[in-house]
C-alpha cells in the first residue's frame, strides 16, 4: 500500500497539479476571509467546472480550497471579531484582542503557521494511517457519539466568564436555537412559527455572522469618526520567518491540538468548529496562566487553528474508506469523486490507487502551502482593510454579510435573520452576555439529541444503553473529569490560600 503512495508522487508534481493545488489555496482563503461564505460553498461552485479536467487536478483544487478556506476564516476573526467560517469562532477569541493590543499581523502568523501544522499532521495520518484509523469509526456508534457531544458542551465551564448566570443564558439560547426545524427523527416541527423557510433549521452561519459580525459593524457605526481603524490598532507586521522562532514554544499545544482535531475529524457530523472549541478548551486548561486567555493570548490562536485545520484531510478519512464523510465539505467532496468515476470505499485504494494518494499528497502540498501564500497574501494584503475609515469600513462589512448570507439559499428571508440575531448579538454585548456559549450550544445541542434519541430507539428505551460499551464508559469518565476537575482545584486553591493567610 505504501509502495502506491511513492509512485503516486511524480504525478502530484506535475505543473498542472501544483498549480491546481496553488489556484485552490489562493481561493480558500479569499472564500474563508468573506463572512458567509464557505469552503463547502465555493467546493459546491466548483464541481460543474471540473467536469472536463483531468481527475487529480479537479481533486487538488478541491485540497487547496478546504486547505485555504479553514485559514482564511481566521483573517476576519483577528482583525474585525467576524469568524469567516464556523470554526473560526474560537480563533476570535483570543486574535481579535490581539489585534486590539497591536498584534494583529502577530495573530495572523501564529493563525496561518499552526493552521498548516495541523493541515500537514491531518494530511500525513490520512496518508499513513487511513485504513487502521477508518476501524475507529466504526467503534462510535450513536452512544459514543452522543457522550463526545456532551464532552464538548462540558467545555462551556471555561467560556461562561465572570457572570456563570449569563453564560448559562447565552448557552440555553444557543441550544433552543439548534432545535429550530423539522425534528429529524419523527418530522414534526418545532419552533417554525408556520414559516416554511424554518423547516431545515437555522443556518450556523446565519447565526454566526448575525452575532458576530454585525455588532462590531454597528459599532464601527455608532462612533462614525473618519479616523483610520489602523491608528487605533498597529498590526506590527514583521517577516513570517523571523516570527516562527518565537511562536516555537507552542509545540505542546499545535501536538494536542493536532491529535485533537484528527479524531474529531474522523467522526461523521463533528467537523472543525467542536475540534476547535474542545482543543482551545484543553489548552486552556492545561496553561499555567488561564486568565490571561481571552484578553489575547497567542497560544488561544494556535490551539484554535491547529485543530480546525487538524480536520480538514482526516474528516476524508471515512469518506474516502467507508463512504461516510466527515463534514459536510467531505461530502461535497465525495460527491466530486463519484463525478469523476470514482466511488469511495475499500475498493477504491485497490481500483484507483494512484488517484486516491496523489490526492493525500495534495492535500500535504495544500497545507505546507498556506505558509508561503498565507503568510504573505494574507497579513500583507487583507490585513490592509484596517486602513478604512470606520463609517465606510462598517458599511463594508454589513454589505459583505447580507450579500454573504443572502448568497448561502437565495433568499430574502436568511437576510432578516440575520438582521434579528445582529439586533441580539449587540444588545448580548452591550449586556456583557458571553457569545461563545451560543454558538456551542447551537453546534452541539442537536447533534446531541439527535445522538442521544437514535441510541434509545436503538436500545428499545433501555436507558442503559447510553453506558454499556466500553467506548462510552471512557468518554464519560473523561467528561466528569473536566467537569469535576477544576472545581476541586479551586477548593485546593483555595485551601492553600487560607493557610497561607493564616500563617
């Protein structure tokens, strides 16, 4: 097998390939840095234009833009607080105050070199290891899969900020949020109001860019002076290369974040944005220093991306070995393989193995690629936004989201939705209610009940079920000890406080 993977090599080199790969790259991360729109959206345009092409090149274009979309959606999020995508959502935490402190083109590099770390670790596993590791798949049935659900919405511990009742608020809002549609088990519909347009839910990105982008637009509004948003923020932008020495000292979180992102990867449904959150979650955890996380700590920045980027080739991992994608770019892809002759499972490693390799090869080329063209396209070109003044800059972005969201279905109504969620996310901010717990409680509160119902039917109601396998009996101690574990090193603190105090 491995023999396959060597000779796919010369053909992944040719000009036509690399630039395929390149082109890809370029576009992803000018479609991640436009609120709104997607790698999965910008794939989806794609497809119909691949029909003529040689298969390995339409396959590479396909790696660069994954590739390039999960960075550039780290763009926004440092310097104006919009995640591009979904999973850059935990990227702003951290960047955007970065950017505020004058770090900004800081922010940029750590995003850009910890996304191609985690694109290079994900590409080289599902080089290596996507047969064995396709059997893990198998080992997550709806019960595990609801208890790694349940994992990640115990991370709300650590986003909840200094008003828990607040949190807990936002964190209800965002799981009432997911529940919006067509119930996906019995078809009944919950929340629609009797509006058709309700029916398949609320678009996360209709939610995101309602939050996230529009109040900091509004804002840019509300104090309409014509000074450039760049003499209030100083990028500091300096050489990449002289950056990365400095950013060495991260290696322990770009490994957990790597290690992170690859298993949520290879479970269907989970996708970039939960491996970003559980992986900012642990490096925050595990810090000497958690409080300074949030008011701009770089290595929130790295956690974050190197494990939504850790996602992008081992979430094709089922795809590519059982036919089940990943995430919902993986299905777009295998859509693109089916197209072009090619049908995921074991058979295609056997049938079209010189296909299938270069194709991993591609996505390793795609990642060590963000360095060279996003380290320099990005920090030196979109960074250049914050030369705007701040009316016009405002107006810009509020124009670049209706046209974003209105672009995801072609309708008027996404446009109003957003409008709303806009309205709530500025009076949430103006209230001091936290944001990230929202965009959790929508991302995981379905898929957790969903998770949750499919495991009862599955065992006749027997409650029990949700703990027999094994599997799930270590996701659920794991989660008792993330839940259990900081309350019991605060009463040790807390302690040792008191004794100190005393003597």
């Amino acid at each position: 097998m491995y023999a396959n993977l060597i000779d796919a090599l010369p053909n992944v080199l040719g000009w036509a390939n690399v630039l395929s790969v390149v082109v890809g790259v370029i576009a992803g991360i000018c479609v991640g840095a436009l609120p709104g729109l997607s790698a999965t959206m910008a794939i989806s345009v794609l497809i119909p234009f691949t029909f003529g092409l040689d298969p390995l090149v339409a396959l590479g274009m396909m790696a660069g833009i994954y590739n390039g979309a999960m960075y550039g959606g780290a763009i926004p999020a440092v310097l104006l607080r919009i995640p591009g995508t979904p999973a850059a959502v935990a990227t702003s935490f951290d960047g955007y105050p970065m950017a505020q402190l004058g770090r900004g083109g800081f922010a940029l590099q750590v995003a850009v070199v910890s996304s191609a770390i985690g694109g290079i670790a994900s590409a080289i596993v599902l080089m290596l290891l996507a047969p064995p590791l396709s059997k893990v798949t198998l080992l997550f049935g709806p019960a595990e899969i609801f208890w790694v659900a349940v994992f990640g919405l115990s991370s709300i511990v650590f986003l909840l900020g200094g008003d828990p009742i607040k949190g807990l608020i936002s964190a209800a809002f965002g799981v009432t949020v997911s529940v919006v549609g067509s119930d996906t088990i019995t078809g009944y519909e919950r929340l629609t109001f009797d509006h058709l347009e309700l029916l398949d839910g609320i678009n996360i990105v209709v939610l995101l860019v309602g939050l996230y982008a529009l109040p900091p637009a509004i804002d840019l509004l509300e104090n309409a002076d014509f000074e450039t948003v760049k003499g209030k923020f100083n990028l500091g932008t300096g050489s990449i290369w002289k950056a990365i020495p400095s950013m060495l000292g991260f290696w322990k979180t770009w490994l957990r974040s790597s290690v992170i992102g690859v298993l949520i990867g290879i479970l269907p449904g989970a996708g970039g944005s939960m491996a970003a959150f559980l992986s900012y979650n642990e490096a925050r955890r595990a810090s000497k220093n958690p409080k300074a996380w949030g008011n701009g700590e770089p290595e929130g920045v790295a956690a974050a991306e190197t494990a939504n980027n850790a996602d992008t080739a081992s979430a094709m991992i089922p795809a590519l070995t059982l036919g089940v994608p990943g995430t919902s770019v993986a299905a777009v892809m295998l859509g693109g393989l089916l197209i072009h002759g090619l049908q995921p499972g074991p058979m295609l490693f056997r049938d079209n193995p010189d296909l299938v390799f270069g194709f991993m090869w591609q996505f390793l080329f795609g990642a060590i690629l963000l360095i060279f063209l996003g380290g320099s396209l990005a920090t030196n070109s979109f960074a250049q936004v914050l030369r705007l003044p701040r009316p016009m800059l405002g107006a810009i972005i509020i124009a670049l989201v209706f046209i974003g969201v209105y672009s995801i279905n072609g309708r008027m109504f996404d446009v109003y939705l957003t409008l709303g969620f806009g309205v709530v996310g500025y009076f949430m901010d103006k209230l001091k209610f936290p944001l990230p717990p929202v965009v959790l409680g929508l991302i995981l509160g379905s898929f957790a009940e969903e998770n949750l119902r499919l495991a009862l039917r599955i065992g006749r109601n027997d409650w029990s079920t949700l703990w027999q396998n094994g599997t799930s009996q270590i996701i659920i101690a794991i989660t008792v000890a993330v839940i259990v574990g900081p309350m019991i090193m605060r009463v040790i603190r807390s302690q040792k406080s008191e004794n100190s105090d005393e003597q």
